[in-house]
C-alpha cells in the first residue's frame, strides 16, 4: 500500500505540473458555473419553477470534469506512460496492470473530487440548495466517474502511443460531451436522438445526478445504475486483460 501512495504522489505532482487538467476538470467547470451565475443568478429554471437555472445545470457542469478526467485525461496519461518506455521499465518489477491502472484511476478521482468540491463552494454564493437526497446524488455522481473513467482506462490501456489514444479520446469525448446533456439539453433533442444517446453512460449518470439533485422521483432506477455498473465491470475487465505494457 506504501508503494501505491507513493507512484501516486509521484503522478499526481507531475500532472499537476503539467497543468492540463487542473485547467479542463477544475477550473474550466468553475468558469462554466460562474459565468452561468452571472448570467442567471437566482433565476428559476423556467416560469413556476421550484429549483433555479443553476440547481437543475450543476449536475451537468460537475460532469464536465468528469468528462474531461475520464475520456481526455487518463487515455493520454496511461498512452504517455507507454510512449515514454516508462511502463516497459515498469513491466520488469513487481507490479502489475491493475496497479498501474489502479494509481492513474486513482489520481482522476481526485481530480474529478476536487471539482465537485470548488463548485459546491462557488454554488454558495448564489444560494444554491439541493432539492433531494444528498447520498442519492453522490451515488449517482460516484457511478457516473466510475463508469466514464473506466472507458477512458480501456482506452488507455489498448492505445499503442499517445497520438492514437488523442484519436480515441476525441471519438468518446465530444460526442459524449455534446450529446449527453452536459451542454445540449436533451429535451430539446429529437426522439430518436434521444433513444441513442440513451445509451451513454455519461447520459443515464446526468440524468440520475440531475434527478436527484432536483429531488425528482421517475421511478426505478435500476436500468441507468446497471448500465453504469456493466460499463465498469466490462471496461475495467477488459483494460486489465489487454493492458499493453509496449
């Protein structure tokens, strides 16, 4: 466990360094939700509304992070560590696939950790409340991370360098950030948009957030959470087995 936190801390001061997502999972969704606070302030939603425009978007704005730390951040970390000869080094000690995965999951978690944290902060100047159930919402948010970090872990796992992993990377990340409700709404999308995008898990984890962070009851929620959870189990299985160490 010792070795663990400290290839951990090891990683996480480089990233750090590096600057790039401390820019894209903690202060680009701050901007986002503080420009949105200017503009709406404590404006409802819409007219009879019982939450405001900032309540029923802070669950999309908290997925942006997890957004950009699960299919931009941790494919390109885990490719840049192969590019670099660093894990072929690796390869001849004792650690394994999954504690290598494990640490890089790991330092995107606190990524992701840290930005609900400063836009929950930044929620309070603008009275933001939550309408439902506090662990309903973090549960949500935790499956949410979990299933969109373990598409990026496959994909960093299989990619051969850096550059075929930017490939990969932008396939998952731009369609998953524009159509799964993190900035298109998708109510205004049409039925059989909706239908497909319906099976993003980025999609069935902002509705579930969205829901309970508004307190808003549709019934079972037991397909989004198996979506979820068969998304990680099957990523996760998967990156381990056809980890590429070169």
């Amino acid at each position: 466990m010792k070795r663990f936190f400290t290839y951990l801390k090891t990683e996480l001061k480089l990233s750090i360094r590096d600057m790039n997502m401390v820019i894209f999972a903690v202060i680009m969704p701050l901007v986002i939700f503080i420009i949105l606070g200017i503009i709406y302030g404590a404006k409802p939603a819409y007219d009879g509304a019982d939450y405001t425009f900032l309540e029923q978007s802070f669950g999309a704005v908290s997925a942006v992070a997890v957004c950009a730390s699960g299919l931009m951040g941790l494919p390109l970390a885990v490719s840049g560590l192969r590019e670099m000869k660093i894990l072929k080094r690796l390869r001849v000690t004792p650690v394994s696939p999954v504690f290598v995965l494990g640490v890089e999951l790991s330092m995107y978690v606190i990524y992701c950790a840290v930005s609900l944290l400063t836009l929950s902060a930044a929620a309070l100047l603008w009275g933001v409340r939550l309408h439902g159930s506090l662990p309903a919402f973090l549960g949500s948010w935790v499956l949410t991370m979990l299933s969109t970090l373990s598409v990026g872990m496959l994909a960093g796992g299989v990619a051969k360098d850096t550059k075929q992993a930017g490939v990969i990377a932008s396939i998952l990340y731009f369609p998953m950030l524009v159509f799964s409700g993190t900035t298109l709404p998708i109510e205004v999308m049409p039925n059989v948009m909706q239908k497909i995008v319906g099976f993003f898990p980025l999609t069935q984890g902002l509705t579930m957030m969205k829901n309970t962070f508004l307190g808003i009851n549709t019934g079972s929620v037991l397909l989004p959470i198996c979506v979820m959870l068969g998304v990680t189990a099957l990523c996760t299985v998967l990156s381990v087995r056809f980890f590429r160490w070169e």
